[in-house]
C-alpha cells in the first residue's frame, strides 16, 4: 500500500505527539518525585517552635486528628504530617505532659522565640522583616506582630490590605535559617522582588502563659487532684445551642489544619455525634456570618431561635464545606 506524503506526515505527527505526551508526563513524574525527595521540616516550616505555649490537651488533640487523616493522603502529605507529629510529641515530652506520680508537673517555661515576618503584595514584591524577638508568645502567639508589621507596610508603602505572615523559632540560628529560606523564595521567582526592610515590632506586655500545667496520672491506689485535669478545658466554651464545645483558633493550630493565609474561625473541640460537626472542625461561618471567635459564635447562635437550620460553612481535612445544623432548644434551669 502507497503511503503519501500527506498520511505519512499526519501519521509522524501523531507519533510525535504522543511521544511528547509520554515525555512530558515522565517528567513531570520526575520533578514530583525530585520535591518530594527534597523536601525537608526545615524547608516546609514545620518546627517545635509552632507548638510551643500550647496545652497539653490540645497537643494531643491535634496530633490523634493528623494521626487519623495521615493514611487517606498522598506520600508527600503523609510525610509532612508524620513529622508534625513529631513535633508536637516533642513540645508534649518538654512539658511534661504524661508524666507519671502524684502532684502537679514542674512549670514549663518558655524559651526566647525567635520570628519574622512577611509579605508578598499585589505588585509582585516581597516585604521581608529583620529577625526580632517574640515579647508575648506564649500568651498572644503572633498576633500583635502581624498587626504592627501590617501597619509598618500601610503607612511605608501605601499597601491597602497587607496579608501579613510571620514566622516563629525556638533559636536565633533557626530564625536566621528561616528568614534566609522565605528570602532564597523570592530569588528562585523572577516575578517576585524581595524588599528587605528593617523593622522590628514595638515590645507588648506578656501576661500569663497560655501552657496548661501537664494532666498529671495518679499513682496505682490513689486518685488524681481535681485541680490537675481542670485546665485541659482552659479556653474551651460551650455552646448548647449547636451541641459543641468550641475553642479560638490560634494561627500555629491553623497552620497544623491546613487553613488558607489569614482565614479566621472557631474550631470544635468536642462535639454530639448527631449534629455532623467533629473534633477539629473549624467553622468560618453561621448563617453567611463569619465568626472569629467561639465567644462571637455563642452570641450569634444564641440569639437564633430553636429548630432553625443553619448553614454553617467549615474548613475540615483541607477543604471548605457547607453542613446544615439545627439551632437547640434551651435547656431547662436546673431547680
């Protein structure tokens, strides 16, 4: 059979095509493979520091949820969470959280912490703080860093909505290694211009540590102090009107749960097993309300009347999703 010049050339063509389809996802195959084994704690940002001024009882509640969802990702995922985990361990060994004996566990101080903080605007550049000293980790986590960095970048730069991002060390060698990280981004992007700035935010007065002292196991015969289990629940506020108990979210705890950059919400700590919601949920919205606190959620639920279904969106196994849940009727005065 006579081929002409014409079929051989479509013929040639769609070789040519399929053997660039083949390459193309060989080596896309490759890269994946090269990141993944590239990847590092250091390089991902998961260190001990994120967890440090954390309870006991919240360490081990986000540990058992990363537990749970590491089988059902991929191997990439499954690793970074695997050392998450590690370091949540870590900070619960340090505090003491399961040690054994009668008493309370010694007071857990806090090392000096160590941040940056940063920020990548609309036009494309990168807003890079000096490497400064966290005054009130333990009791106000990031918080007002961001909020000074955000300002400094309002009124020096005239940028609207800064989306503020800082980090947190438990070691200047770290911060330095970290800020040279978030800096090395920038160089590897060309679209992207690193501004380094030098900026360090004005000292805020530190209250008490937010580390709960350790849950303390009672030797064999006796039975554990009362006082010893009460701050497990520090910080925990209950709502009967949805039938769940919901805590504030912190920005190292959004972190560990995957939330998009500067989401706020309230995540569920215990919850019935018939309203839908789980431990570790993190409701971002009641009724097309944004919530940014479990106080402010209570109010809201609060004033909705009995029997009404509303629809609260929530951030659950690295996705948004939209539940139903139906408001409770008061319950009784006790007599």
């Amino acid at each position: 059979m006579m081929i002409t010049p014409f079929k051989w050339a479509r013929r040639a063509g769609v070789s040519c095509v399929v053997l660039c389809l083949a390459g193309c996802a060989a080596m896309d195959a490759g890269m994946t493979q090269l990141v993944e084994a590239n990847q590092t704690p250091e390089n991902m940002g998961i260190s001990t520091a994120s967890y440090r001024g954390m309870d006991c009882a919240s360490l081990k509640m986000y540990a058992d949820g990363l537990r749970a969802d590491q089988p059902r990702q991929t191997p990439a995922i499954a690793k970074s969470f695997g050392w998450r985990i590690d370091a949540m361990e870590q900070v619960r060994r340090e505090q003491g959280c399961d040690r054994p004996g009668n008493g309370a566990a010694p007071a857990y101080v806090l090392p000096a912490m160590y941040g940056i903080c940063w920020q990548l605007s609309g036009r494309g550049d990168s807003y890079l703080s000096s490497i400064f000293q966290y005054s009130a980790w333990g009791t106000e986590r990031d918080a007002p860093e961001k909020a000074q960095f955000s300002a400094f970048l309002k009124r020096t730069y005239g940028i609207a909505a800064p989306q503020v991002s800082c980090e947190v060390e438990d070691s200047l060698a770290k911060a330095q290694a970290r800020r040279e990280h978030v800096r090395s981004i920038g160089q590897f992007n060309l679209s992207i211009k690193t501004i380094e700035v030098a900026w360090a935010p004005t000292p805020v007065a530190a209250g008490a540590a937010r580390v709960a002292p350790a849950v303390v196991a009672p030797a064999q015969g006796t039975t554990a102090p009362t006082q010893n289990t009460a701050p497990a629940d520090a910080g925990v506020l209950d709502v009967p009107a949805l039938g769940a108990s919901f805590s504030d979210l912190a920005p190292s705890t959004a972190k560990v749960l995957g939330l998009p950059t500067a989401q706020r919400g309230v995540m569920v700590v215990r919850s019935l097993a018939t309203n839908g919601l789980k431990p570790l949920d993190v409701i971002v919205e009641i009724a097309g309300r944004p919530v940014a606190s479990a106080s402010e959620l209570k109010n809201t639920a609060e004033r909705m009347r009995a029997g009404y279904t509303a629809t609260v969106r929530l951030w659950r196994e690295h996705a948004f999703r939209d539940l139903p849940l139906t408001v409770a009727a008061p319950s009784a005065p006790s007599p």
